[in-house]
C-alpha cells in the first residue's frame, strides 16, 4: 500500500479523535470525563506495577489487559488480531488493512477508534488507572494525571531477564524489540515522541525511586492536580 495512504489512515483517524472531543465538549456535565490516571512505561520499567499499587491505594479500577478484550468484544474478531496491533507498529500495514478474520476486516484505524471509545467511557466512569494504550494522548489532560516510569537500559534488561527467567541476550533483545515497536506505534497514530516529557506531569525513574515511593508519589501528585474536581 503506497505511503501517502497510510498516511491518510492516521490523518482521518487523528480528525475522528479531534472530532470526538468537539462533540464531548457539547455534552452535559454528567458525561464529562472524571478524574483518571494514565501510566506509560518503558518496557521493564515497572510502571504496570505502579499502576496496579496506585489503584489499590485509591480503591480505582485497574485497566490495562482488560482493554485488549474489551475492544476485541466490540470489533468481533479474535483476539491476537487485537493484541497483534496493540501498542505496536508492524511494517506491512497492507496486510493491517486486508486481513480477514471471522468474516470482518480489522484495520489500524478501526482498532484505535475501538481503543478510544473504551477509554472515553472509562474516563466518564472516573476513578480508573489506565496502563498505556496511549490513554494520555485520548483523554482530557486537564482531568488526567499523566506519569511515566523509566529507568537506564541496563537496568531493565536485568528486570525482565529475572522475571521471565531468560539470560541477559534475550532479555536485551525483548527489551529493544518492544521499546521500538512502542515508539514506532506512537509516532505512527499520534505522531508524537511517547518519551518526550511535555506529555507528562510526573515522570519516575525506577532506578532511583523505590516502588513505594512512586507510588506515594502518584498519589499526591493526583490529589494536588485533581482532588478537588
């Protein structure tokens, strides 16, 4: 598929989204987007963890695989089709926009209008943390706290190889492979640097800070920006 048409994808997607938020500003109070909190993460950097911990402390609902299957329910199609475009980029988006499954054409763009429709009505729900997915780019960013955890390559690498038990070259490996297809999916459909710090309001360096401490940090950073909305 020539270029100049996957770049007219992710132009129309991008108007849908801007599209969205013009219609949002036109309902009631009552379906405005609540309070959330969006954790992106470098791979190995520990902040699905934070996540998890920050929405036990404040009793939030927890996202992060849930919305894999939420919008696979909506697009009716099976389910590693979903996960196979989920916060990656793949190079052949041809085969993105022609494959067939269960009868239904699953494309980028329909996976990411899915995408933000589900986050759209978690943030109308509120109390929620939300795992990547790029949620921080499709919510209210003045009703989201917006973190990131990060931490030195090495350091990662080190992570991942003790958690899934595999030796230093293969963790390295899965850790570049993933790190690039994350910034790949972002550049892609948001246009945008996923680790550029203006697109965040607290950002976390795991190799310095302890868990805790992160995740004491998350909670006073999103009572101070959002506790009195």
């Amino acid at each position: 598929m020539p270029r100049s048409v996957e770049q007219l994808v992710n132009q129309n997607f991008l108007r849908w989204v801007e599209e969205q938020k013009v219609t949002s500003k036109r309902r009631s109070a009552d379906s405005e987007q609540k309070p959330m909190i969006v954790m992106s993460r470098e791979f190995g950097g520990r902040g699905a963890e934070i996540g998890k911990k920050v929405s036990a402390k404040l009793s939030f609902q927890y996202h992060s695989q849930d919305l894999v299957h939420e919008i696979a329910r909506q697009s009716r199609v099976r389910r590693q089709l979903v996960e196979s475009l989920d916060e990656r980029a793949r190079d052949n988006i041809e085969q993105w926009v022609t494959e067939l499954m269960d009868g239904d054409t699953f494309a980028p763009n329909d996976y990411l209008k899915n995408l933000s429709k589900v986050v759209g009505a978690l943030g109308r729900h509120g109390k929620g943390v939300i795992v990547g997915r790029g949620a921080h780019f499709l919510l209210d960013p003045d009703r989201t706290l917006r973190v990131r955890a990060y931490a030195p390559l090495d350091e990662r690498i080190a992570y991942i190889a003790r958690r899934r038990d595999l030796s230093d070259g293969e963790a390295r490996a899965l850790v570049l492979k993933i790190d690039a297809e994350r910034v790949a999916f972002y550049r892609q459909h948001f246009n945008a640097d996923v680790a550029d710090p203006l697109h965040y309001d607290l950002m976390l360096n795991t190799s310095t800070l302890s868990i805790p401490a992160c995740v004491d940090m998350v909670v006073r950073a999103f009572r101070a920006k959002l506790g009195g909305k």
